[in-house]
C-alpha cells in the first residue's frame, strides 16, 4: 500500500499488540492497554496535523477571506447609504409638514390623512386651534334676551 494514501489515524489493527504476551496483564487489561496506546498515537497524529494547520494558513482560504471581507465592506457601505436615505426623507416630510401648519393655507374643516412610515394612518385636523377654543358665553347677553321677552 503506498503511503501517501494510507489514513493517518491508522493504528496497525490487533494483531500488533505489545501487550498481549505479558506474563503479569490478563488478556483483558493488555487489550486496554493497546486501545490506550492507539488512541494516544491518533491525538499524537491530530496534534501535528493542527499543529501544521495553525502555522501554515491555507492560501485558498485566506483569498475567499479578502473577497468575503470586501463583500461585507460593500454590504455595509449600502446599508448606510439606504439608513442615511430613509432619515433623510423622514426629516423632508416632517419639516415639509411643519411648512405647511405654519402657511396656514389650509380650507376650514380639510382633513389631512397621511400613511406614516409604521403604516398606521394619522389624521389631523387642519385648524385644530378651532376646535380646541373654549365657546364662551356672555352672561349678560342671556339676562338681556331673557328681560326682553
């Protein structure tokens, strides 16, 4: 079998077992003695294998690493760029309202009915100080009308 295609965490199967003529181990502990030893070869096979991994970055990987990371730069600049837009025009509508309150060319009695950015529809009353004055009455003006009668 040629080498370079052998698997490295090949252990050599049972019939290697150092342990098995020992006069002083039962047949039982010299297999758990060579499962030990194989395990401990395959953590020493790993070890040097993440070893050479961590000292050696893969060229591959560090190229899809530049190309994600300008990906995500662009994502990001596009994102601002739309977040900046969306305060933007809410600032224009709101000072666009503020305008339009303060030109007063509103007819009496106009409803302005807007959909918000939320979805929710806000109606407000174009004259809203005359809803909200108090009717006051005159006194004197009912004792009058009530005297001439």
């Amino acid at each position: 079998m040629n080498s370079s295609n052998q698997n490295p965490f090949d252990t050599g199967g049972d019939s290697d077992n150092p342990y098995a003529a020992h006069p002083q181990l039962t047949p039982l502990e010299a297999d758990v003695l060579w499962e030990y030893a194989k395990l401990s070869k395959v953590l020493k096979t790993l070890c040097g294998m993440t070893r050479t991994l961590s000292e050696t970055p893969s060229e591959a990987l560090l190229n899809q690493l530049r190309g994600l990371e300008r990906q995500m730069g662009l994502v990001l600049t596009l994102f601002k760029a739309s977040l900046w837009a969306v305060v933007v025009d809410g600032q224009e509508e709101i000072e666009q309202a503020e305008a339009e309150e303060d030109r007063g060319d509103f007819r009496d009695g106009d409803r302005d009915a807007s959909l918000s950015q939320t979805g929710e529809t806000t109606i407000r009353l174009q004259h809203p100080q005359q809803r909200y004055q108090p009717h006051r009455y005159d006194d004197d003006s009912i004792y009058e009308e009530e005297s001439t009668m």
